[in-house]
C-alpha cells in the first residue's frame, strides 16, 4: 500500500536528477568564491613578480627590507600584549563570571570592538597611547592600537578554545578538591592552549595587514633611520608602504607596487599557515 | 512534607557509628524542587545504595553530599547536611577541603587526559604533596587499592586515555583514593562498563568497605542488593523508604518500594 502511493506521486524529476541538480548549483557557489580570490592571487603575483628581486627584498635602503622587519616587530608585540589580556579576559567570562547584566554587558562591548572600522582604532591610538600617554608615533602606540583591533578575536577565540575542554573534566577536578584557579591552570588552560595559540596567531595576523590603526601611530617612510632601536621609535611597515607607494610617492612602478603587495600577503598568508601548523602539532598531543 | 511519626516508620536509622546526616534537605534548580525533604542517616565504613528510577534525583542527592551542585548556576539547597555533626553548608566550610574528604565517581569514566602517574598524582599535588618518593608512594598504593596497579605499573607514563573503560573507572577510583577521602560518592559507576568491568569494580567496594564509607547510586538492582548493606529508595525527589538492604528488597513496606524492587515500573 504505502509503495503503490510513493510510486505514483507525481514527479517533475527523479532524486537522482534533483540530487545532480543541487550538487551542480552548491559546485558553482564554491568555485565563484574561489574565482576572485584566485584573480586578486594571479594578477599580484604575476605583475609583482616582474618586478620581485633578492635586492628588492633585502635591501636597507630602498628596498622592502625594513618594513618586513618592522611589520613582523609590530605583529610580535601586538602578540605580547594581546594574548595576557585577551586570555585573562576569556577565561573570566568562561570560567569564573556568573551570567548575569554584566558579563551580557561585556559580551556586548566585545561583539561592538569587534564591529569598529579599522580607522576609528587609528584615530583611538593618536588619541590616547600617541598624545594623552605620550608615546608619540612609535612602535609601541602602534602594537598598542593593534592589539585593541585583535583583542575582540583573541577573546573570542579563547572563549571558544575553553569551552570546548569537557565539563566532566572541571567536575573531575573539582570533585579532587581543587579550587576555581587550580582547575583553570591545571586542567582547563593545558586543554585549551591549541585552540587559543590558534586564535592568536590568526587574530595578530589579521592585525598585521592592517593600514589604519598603524596609520596616525606607528608608521613612517624611513630615509635616514631604518630600523627602530627601541619600542619607542617609528617603524616601516608593509602596508603602510604600500599605502605610501599607491598613492603619494612618485615614479614607481605599478609592477612595484604589486611586488610589495605580494610580500604584504605572503607574509600574513605564513602567519596563518604557521596557526594552521601548530594547531594540527599541538591537537595531535591531546585527545579526550 | 509527611508526619514525623509516619517518617518514622520507614526511615530507619542505621546501627552503629554515623558518617553523614541530612535533614529536612531539598534541592532546587531555580523554580524546579528536585529534591523534597531528605532526612537520611548514612552509617560509616558501610556501603549505603540510593535507588529509584531515572529522574528520581537520587543523583542530586548524592552531589549534595560534596556541595557539587554548587557548580550548577541556579542550584540552591536547603536544610541540613550533617559530616561527623558538623553541617558542611555553613558558611565557613571549605569546598575544597570537604571534597577532598568526601571523593565523588562519576557515571563514565573521566581521566584526565595525561599519564596515569599524573591522574593519580593529581590529587595528592594540589594540596601539596610534591616530593618524587612520596607521590611514588601514593601512586602505587592507590593503584594497588583501585585493583590497577598490576595492568598499569609497567605504563605509568602512558596516557590514561589508552586505557580501557573498566580500566579508566579503576583509574578514576584510584584518583579519588589518593586524595584520602573518607567517604566515597559513586554515582553510577558501572553504567558505563561491561559485565566483567562491573564485577571487578563491586569486589572492590567491599574492599574498600573496611575503610570508607560508601554511597553508591545504581539503576542496577542486583547491584544494589549484592553490595550494599543499607538502601534508600527515591521517586520523584522524595526518599520514599530507607533501611537494612535486606528489608528494603524482600519485605519493603511501602507499595511503591514493593513495586519498584519487584520491577513492576522503573
């Protein structure tokens, strides 16, 4: 009875046809994704290379030499003072915050921080680290800046790495006799440390992409001086090269211009694959 | 609420020296009353078992006994749980001191993810312990005591997670005894294991009987009547009936024990 009525419903299409169909359609979404990222790739990459030379890279003096050391400086400090604050911060809310109008009030602050064009952050940082701290334009008003833009991330992600440490293990080490704090250090913190180095190294490398933020705080054309000696001086970065070459400087190629964002990409794109690595090492040590 | 002359009649009071006392405890989860006035006598180095089917909240009970539905947002307990005559409910008690003394296992086995040394000397290192002899020492006779240390002494710094289920629940039972508790809450323990695990685990408790006293929640019961040698009966967050296993399984007194233990529902 129940076979005669299926195999008498009328059908526009049999489900093999329905199935070809949506798998056809869902195919073409993804490869559409793919499709401008692989032309933003192959046009940078290939005009930049015409112009890509060991010179280009390594040289002090005209080349992309100390902005690559001066935005990796930038990335590792922004590093050092997002990851305290940005893990101190998640494993409040996560672990020790009773739910209620206050930690919704955070949550809230976190998810705006998070929606803040890049250039508001700049702005914040001439504002605050540059004038009112007094750091002037320097490497460290510049990670400052940064690490505000990352922090949202880094919390997030933190928050997300302890959740996914299983509650009976809390439980277990409760039940042990441990307090709060010895259960975050011990257990909890250990567990979570993949997820949240992950996390970090994602968020720093998104900062370090960014023109703005470093724009009013940290960056500047060198010509006499161009590596920082302390936090407190001025640095080259990549972006804010790049910045500067498409649209004040004069008589640079356009071959050029692509080559710096080549290396500006390349270097964000090893910062990722660098998350990428330790996650896949650190997650094969442990296992629940 | 019932009479106190009708309690009487079917909470019995165990003989002999008593570890933990409540009365007139309840437990809420905000507005949910998922315990009702428990009044219950547990007697030391005696294994006490908590029946009664799934949702009877045999399980908060048991977690009232160490405070770990502190853990639980919105959980609030009233009236009195008694440890040696003193209510670990007020307000100067040390949570972390009375859960070293009232160690809990739970229903699946739950080792941390590190060596089986470092499982076992967990405990031992929190409140501590630290010296490399001493936590060898502490180790070893834990395992001893959980019934592992045969299948584990040549593997102590192998991941815990190697093990096998039953194997995990001895670890488990291993790592509450190296904190030297003196009251032992199982909370299902052998749900998780097959029948040879489960047999291992019972001729352990009436091991460990001699020296601590153990309260032990079961939906097994042929568990509950082989090792215990007092049982509560719980429906619907009351203790319906409490007294000598024995009484409890061939001549309860109250018609919904009766049925219950007669597995007429459940």
């Amino acid at each position: 009875m129940k076979g005669t009525q299926s195999m008498h419903r009328p059908q526009k299409l049999g489900p093999r046809a329905t199935q070809a169909a949506a798998f056809a359609a869902l195919w073409a979404a993804a490869a559409l994704v793919l499709l401008p990222v692989a032309a933003i790739l192959g046009v940078m990459f290939v005009r930049g290379g015409r112009a890509i030379s060991w010179e280009m890279l390594s040289s002090a003096e005209d080349g992309l030499l100390p902005a690559i050391v001066g935005t990796v400086t930038l990335v590792a400090l922004t590093a050092v003072i997002a990851a305290p604050l940005g893990i101190a911060a998640a494993v409040y809310l996560r672990e020790y915050a009773p739910r209620g109008p206050l930690v919704r009030l955070i949550r809230l602050a976190i998810v705006n921080l998070a929606g803040v064009p890049s250039v508001v952050y700049g702005l914040f940082g001439l504002a605050v680290f540059v004038t009112l701290l007094g750091f002037g334009r320097c490497l460290l008003a510049g990670a400052c800046t940064l690490a505000l833009l990352a922090l949202p991330l880094v919390i997030t992600a933190s928050e997300e790495a302890l959740r996914q440490v299983p509650e009976r293990l809390r439980a277990a080490s409760f039940a042990l006799g441990a307090t709060r704090w010895q259960t975050v250090r011990r257990i909890v913190l250990p567990n979570a440390l993949p997820g949240i180095i992950t996390g970090l190294i994602l968020s720093v490398g998104r900062a370090a992409g960014e023109t703005a933020p470093i724009l009013f705080t940290a960056a500047f054309i060198a010509l006499t001086k161009p590596f920082p000696s302390s936090v407190l001086d001025p640095i080259e970065a990549l972006p804010f090269r790049l910045y500067y070459m498409a649209t004040e400087a004069h008589g640079i190629t356009e071959d050029a211009k692509w080559a710096t964002a080549a290396v500006l990409v390349g270097l964000v794109l090893t910062i990722n694959l660098v998350a990428v690595i330790t996650r896949a090492r650190l997650r094969g040590a442990r296992r629940w | 609420m019932g009479l106190p002359g009708m309690d009487s009649e079917l909470i019995v009071k165990p003989e002999g020296e008593v570890k933990i006392e409540t009365s007139g405890l309840g437990l809420f989860y905000g507005e949910f009353q998922a315990l009702r006035d428990v009044s219950v006598t547990i007697a030391a180095r005696q294994i006490t078992a908590l029946i009664g089917p799934s949702g009877c909240s045999k399980t908060s009970f048991l977690r009232c006994l160490n405070r770990m539905n502190d853990l639980i947002s919105g959980a609030r307990v009233v009236g009195e749980v008694l440890l040696d005559g003193r209510d670990i409910y007020h307000e100067a008690t040390d949570v972390a001191v009375l859960r070293k003394r009232v160690g809990m296992v739970f229903q699946t086995p739950n080792p941390f993810p590190m060596s089986i040394y470092d499982n076992v000397a967990y405990g031992p290192r929190l409140h501590g312990r630290c010296s490399r002899s001493e936590l060898d020492e502490i180790v070893e006779k834990s395992l001893r005591a959980a019934a592992l240390w045969e299948e584990a002494k040549d593997k102590l710094r192998k991941s815990a997670l190697d093990l096998s289920g039953g194997q995990q629940q001895r670890l488990s039972i291993a790592r509450v005894l190296a904190v030297e508790p003196e009251v032992l809450l199982m909370d299902e323990p052998c749900s998780a294991l097959d029948p040879t695990a489960t047999f291992r685990i019972e001729e352990l408790m009436i091991e460990l009987m001699t020296r601590y006293t153990i309260v032990i929640v079961t939906h097994n019961m042929y568990q509950a009547s082989r090792v215990s040698h007092y049982a509560g009966f719980f429906l619907l967050g009351e203790l319906v009936e409490y007294g000598p296993t024995e009484q409890i399984f061939e001549n309860p007194k109250d018609q919904r024990t009766d049925d219950y233990v007669r597995g007429r529902f459940g």
